[in-house]
C-alpha cells in the first residue's frame, strides 16, 4: 500500500478544486517551503521535493485525470514528480510564468527568448444569434472577465507597505542556468518564478500574481453575413500578460464564436436561403399565386404555373442572405408542397366525384399513370 500522500492534500486544496486555485496554493506553500528561505530547517527540501512533485501532477489534465481514478497507481513505483529538485521546480515554473501565451521553448531555454514579448491569454466568447441578425448585422455589448493590472498592489504583488526586493538568486534577470553535461540549460527562476523579484508578503487581492479578473465591457460589430461557426478576432482584449522579467507584455486576443440559431421558416446554405411553401392543390392544379415572407422582414409574390407539383422549386434572386464584406444577396428557392385536401363537405366531395369519372384520375395524373402503367409491366413478367 502506498505511503505517499494524497497529492490534494499536500497542496491543502479540494479535489474539486480548479487550475486557477491549484496554481495559487501552489506558488504560496513555493515560497514557503523554498530551501533559500528555510536554511535552518532540514525538512523544507523534502516538502518542496513533495510539493513539486504534487503540483507536477494536478496541473497536467492527463495526469490528474489518472491521478483521480487511480491514484499513486497510476504512476508505478516512481510517481509521477520525477526527480524533484530545483531542475523539476523550474520546469512548473516554466509551465506557469515562461510559456503563456507562447513564449518559451528551445530558443527560451538556450537564451534565445531573452526580451522577446510575452502574450496574456486568448480569450473565447460564444455567442448566439438569429437568421435575421446575420442577414442585417448586429452591434452590441458584451460583459467577460479577463485579467488586468491588480489596482491594489499597482500591479507588483505586493501587499501594502511589503517589500520588494531584486531576486539575489537570478540577479533580477528572471532566469537561472544549470550545467547538463555539455550543455548549459536556461529556466525561469525557481526562486522568484521569473519575475526577477521577491515578494515578502503577497498581496491579499492578486495573491501576489499581479493580476485580477475583473468584469469588462466591450462594443463587439457582427458584420451582415456572418455564417454559424465563425470567428471573429479582437486583437488585443483578452489576458493582460504576465509579470515576467526582462519581457514586455502583451494582451491577448479575444475570439467571438459565432453560432446561428434555427429559423422556422428558412434553411441557410451559404448565401442561399430555402423555404418550404404548402399549397393548396386547386392552386397547384390551375395555377394561381402565392406570397411567401423575406429575410428583410418584406414579402414576395410568387406566380405558381398550371400543374405544378411538389418538390417543384421557384426561384427569386436577390431574396436570400447577405455575403458578408459584400452589397450583394444571395437567392431564395421556393420549394413547393402541393396539400391533399381534406375535412370535405358533401358538396366538394360530390365535384371531386365528378372530375374523377371525367377521368381525372388517368388524365391529369401523368405521373401516378406512368406508375401503374409500369407496375403492370412488372406484374406481367413475373406471371410469364
């Protein structure tokens, strides 16, 4: 049976709890437990190592994920910190602070990162909207949370009347370089978490991120034409960036998903719309006209020919949806649907009797006749 503790417990949160309250607890037992800041204390390296290894695990969705339905198990003898350490604690800082938004990677590691941006997060927005709002456009005014400059600390994580001091480990660069064989490998600093200072006591708002989600709002245009599923871009109205040292910061965008609901009297294909008209079969049958409603609002009038059937489609140009960044219109297809009577009176039931032995059946039915013609044809081939 595994002596190891449970990872939720080490971290001192929920198992329900979400990335963003991992990552502060996280950073708070960090700082706690660091070997720097405990020099007397023989057991801090090994609640750091414990630590690290836990946060190694909760905050990759994989391993959580079998962390949660089979705990230590999942990982075999080892785990799944690996090593520990300072070289284990700089990958999570890594994770947190020098790959947001796209930063890190084999030219960070090596010193080729140095002074390049760092980008806050992207955001996503979904948003739902009619068939008429797509054909017209739409303004309006969204409310989303995103994170901005922490107005308590002034952006520095510090509580009031703290201390902010240059990291003495990274020498207020941010990064730290260990030897691996030939190799000499660049980290963010495990000690300042790539901020390039050290915070005595964090701020009570940000908890020492720099950083709070506050509710933003923003004027959003949905151009005419706009189809289910697509994306807009706002560049530059997502995530402030994160404090990083020697980096400028970045916002990042903010994407607008856009979906199109149903319509109950129209389909959409592309700039094409489609409608379903029933008719009475009088109509169908002599011909006669019928009005049909428009995207716009308007209505259309539409000549039905003498012996139209169903399925037959008309067509109006113009009648259909906006393209978008366009002046032009897509068509409209009328579709028609020719409706058996019923709930006849004596009287209609008498006239129906009577174009039926005037051959009405046969005559004016050439499809139905062709039908039964050929089903006679089959019927005789089999008999022979």
């Amino acid at each position: 049976m595994s002596t190891k503790r449970d990872y939720y417990e080490i971290l001192g949160c929920e198992k329900s709890a979400d990335a963003k309250t991992l990552k502060s607890a996280y950073r708070k037992l960090a700082m706690q437990f660091h070997p720097d800041r405990n020099p007397d204390n023989p057991e801090a390296e090994n609640q750091f190592k414990e630590l690290n290894e836990a946060y190694s695990i909760v905050s990759d969705a994989d391993k959580r994920a079998a962390y949660d339905r089979m705990g230590h198990a999942a990982f075999g003898q080892g785990g799944g910190g690996g090593q520990g350490g300072f070289q284990d604690f700089g990958d999570i800082f890594s994770q947190i602070f020098g790959q947001q938004g796209g930063g890190g990677g084999f030219s960070d590691m090596f010193g080729g990162g140095r002074g390049r941006n760092v980008r806050g997060s992207d955001l996503r927005y979904e948003m739902e909207i009619s068939l008429e709002e797509a054909y017209t456009g739409k303004d309006l005014e969204i409310k989303i949370p995103i994170s901005e400059e922490c107005h308590a600390c002034d952006g520095v994580g510090a509580a009031p009347g703290a201390k902010v001091e240059t990291c003495a480990t990274c020498a207020g660069v941010g990064k730290v370089r260990t030897q691996q064989g030939f190799f000499t490998m660049e980290r963010p600093c495990p000690h300042c978490g790539g901020q390039g200072e050290y915070v005595s006591d964090p701020c009570r708002t940000c908890d020492g991120t720099a950083q709070v989600r506050v509710e933003t709002t923003l004027d959003v245009n949905i151009p005419a034409g706009v189809e289910d599923g697509t994306r807009i871009r706002l560049s530059g109205q997502g995530d402030a960036a994160p404090k990083v040292a020697g980096h400028e910061g970045q916002r990042g965008d903010l994407y607008i998903f856009v979906s199109v609901k149903p319509h109950e009297l129209f389909e959409r294909d592309g700039a094409n719309l489609f409608c379903l008209a029933p008719m009475a079969m009088t109509c169908a049958a002599l011909g006669g006209e019928i009005e049909i409603p428009t995207i716009d609002g308007g209505r259309a009038k539409v000549k039905i020919p003498a012996g139209s059937q169903t399925g037959r489609r008309m067509r109006l140009r113009g009648k259909g949806m906006s393209v978008l960044r366009s002046h032009q219109r897509g068509d409209m297809y009328v579709e028609l649907s020719v409706e058996t009577p019923s709930g006849l009176n004596a009287r209609q039931k008498e006239l129906l009797e009577e174009f039926r032995k005037e051959g009405g059946d046969k005559n004016c039915s050439p499809a139905a006749t062709s039908f039964l013609d050929r089903a006679k044809n089959f019927w005789e081939d089999i008999t022979d």
